[in-house]
C-alpha cells in the first residue's frame, strides 16, 4: 500500500471543528486507500500548537489523549542517522532558516523511511523542495 507522510496541520484542523479545512482533514486522517505515516516530530509540533495558551489552549491531558488515539491508527516513524545526512543536503540545497529548518527536519524522516509523498495545508512550506511530491488537498 502507498505510504503518504501527515503533517501536523493535518492533524490539528482535524480536532478543530470551527476550521475551514476541518473536513478535508479528516476525510485525509479517515482514508484508507493509502497508509497514514507521520514523524515523531510532528506530534511534538501537534502537542506544542494545540496546548499553547495564546492557541488552542488545551490541557495537556486532553492533548496527549488525542495523540494516543492518533497514534493507533497511523505509522510513527523516527529520526535515523540517514535522515540527519537527508536533512543537512536539504538544508545545503535549498538554505531554509529559523523555524523552516524543522519542515525540512520533517521530509528528510520521510524520506529516510522510503516515503515522498505529504498530506499538508502548508504547501508554501514544501512546494519548492523537488525530492516530495504534495498531496493535492
């Protein structure tokens, strides 16, 4: 089965009922043609956007039970030594900065782990890196 890695937009205008995206993100998390992955990293994103108080200010128990009952329907994948070397050409070619540098940390695990395509509602985050192909959403 094709494998398409998850950004953490995806799972975030999931839960959030009031989001003009709320649909198409569940109809991405609800799917089954296709394997759901995503990184250790973007459930540390998940948890950091969804419990700031400036936010959506959840409390951290309610977020964590939301990462449980993420997590048991999708593949985790994790930072390899191969990831790292993606990740350090990435950043050679293309020069991202600040807070950028973690979207690329993102697409070099899944590249390591063999995956290019990227279910995101930030496609001006992926759209000039060649080695992914983005999900039309």
């Amino acid at each position: 089965m094709n494998r398409i890695l998850i950004d953490t937009n995806v799972f975030v205008y999931g839960i959030d009922r009031d989001s003009k995206y709320y649909r198409q993100a569940k109809n991405i998390i609800d799917q089954r043609e296709r394997s759901l992955v995503t990184t250790s990293k973007n459930l540390t994103e998940f948890l950091t956007v969804v419990t700031k108080p400036s936010g959506y200010n959840l409390s951290p128990e309610l977020a964590l039970e939301i990462v449980e009952e993420i997590i048991q329907g999708i593949e985790v994948i994790y930072p390899t030594q191969e990831s790292m070397a993606i990740l350090l050409e990435l950043v050679n070619r293309y020069s991202p900065s600040g807070l950028k540098i973690h979207d690329f940390e993102i697409i070099s695990i899944g590249l390591a782990h063999g995956i290019q395509d990227v279910a995101t509602f930030n496609i001006e985050d992926f759209k000039l890196v060649k080695e992914i192909s983005l999900l039309k959403l």
